[in-house]
C-alpha cells in the first residue's frame, strides 16, 4: 500500500511540475508577444483608425515596423515621427486639410498630428489601391512608383497589384508590415472562439 501512496504522490508531483511549467511558459511567451508587438498610442489611433476607416492593426504595424513607436525618429530620407512622413508628403497632405490646421512640419513629431497624418495616407492610398500590399508598396517608395510598376507587365499581370516589387527595400518593407499585422490581429483583434 505505500509503495502505492508513494507512485501516486510522484505522478501528481510530476503532473503539478508539468502544470506549472506549462504555466510559466506560456505567460513567458505571452509576456514576449506583448513586448513584441506592443499597444501604445492607443487612444489616438483608435480614433485615426474610425476616422479614416483603416483597421488597427495595420496602423500598429506600419508605426512599428516606421518608427518602432518613437515619436521622435527621422530617417536619412527626411522622415519624421511615428509613421515617419516626410516634408514632401506633409505639404502634398496639408491639401486635404485647407483651412483646418496651420501644423508645421515640426509638428509632426506630435502622435496625434502624426498618427492623423499618417493613417490619412494610408486610407487615401487605400481609396487608390485596392490591394493592400500595393498600398503598403505606395506607402512606402511612393505612388509614381508604384504606378510605374502597376503598368509594366515585369511587375503586374492586371495593372492593380505586384506580382514583383523591383526595390528589394519595398519589398521588405511590405512583408514586414503584413506579417507584423496578423500578429496583432492574432494577439490583440481576433475573436478567440471558445
């Protein structure tokens, strides 16, 4: 009978061993997908993303993989901020506003402004793009390459989206983003079904 008691209490040491190292792993992975892929600017592109009508984790993705979320970064392109806009989009941009905003330039190292700014983009860029991938290629080597691209046979079979990104920079660029996007929508978005 003791030599019973004692398997008993092995397995269920050994079970409670298990149990908790399964614990303690998955908050670590949990912890590390978190850092990961973080939620900052929460509010601001919360309302950037009902305003303009451009999903969360797309916004999240483009700053990250941008900016890595510092509001105060500029590329050696000129770029500024969390969606890192530079001067030449900015006053193509200040078209849409008219008579809105007297923002500088400067002021794009604001999240809100810049958030703003940049998820207005990316919905323009949808309105223009039907393929997201394509929009994210806009976004970053800009439209008359993009055109260019959607034009010549080399890059597109129908005239709406790449079958070959010709900048291998861009086309990182857009796998970078997608696959940062549906981590966020796996970690943060999606329904988890029960």
């Amino acid at each position: 009978m003791k030599k019973y008691i004692k398997t008993v209490i092995s397995i269920a040491a050994v079970f409670a061993i298990v149990t908790l190292s399964a614990f303690i792993l998955k908050k670590a992975y949990n912890n590390y997908l978190y850092s990961t892929y973080p939620i900052k600017y929460e509010d601001c592109i919360n309302k950037a993303s009902e305003k303009y009508n451009v999903p969360k984790a797309l916004i999240y993705s483009v700053i990250k993989t941008e900016s890595g979320f510092d509001p105060e970064a500029e590329s050696n392109a000129g770029a500024v901020g969390l969606m890192q806009i530079t001067n030449d989009t900015f006053i193509w941009l200040q078209t849409f506003y008219k008579d809105e905003n007297n923002y500088t330039f400067e002021d794009l190292t604001d999240p809100d402004i810049n958030i703003d700014y940049g998820v207005h983009i990316l919905s323009i860029l949808s309105d223009m793009y039907e393929d997201e991938a394509t929009v994210l290629c806009a976004y970053n080597a800009g439209v008359g390459n993009v055109d260019n691209w959607l034009g010549s046979d080399e890059y597109s079979d129908d005239g709406k989206t790449l079958k070959k990104v010709p900048y291998p920079e861009t086309d990182n660029y857009r796998k970078t983003v997608m696959q940062s996007e549906s981590a966020y929508n796996k970690i943060y978005f999606e329904t988890k079904n029960n």
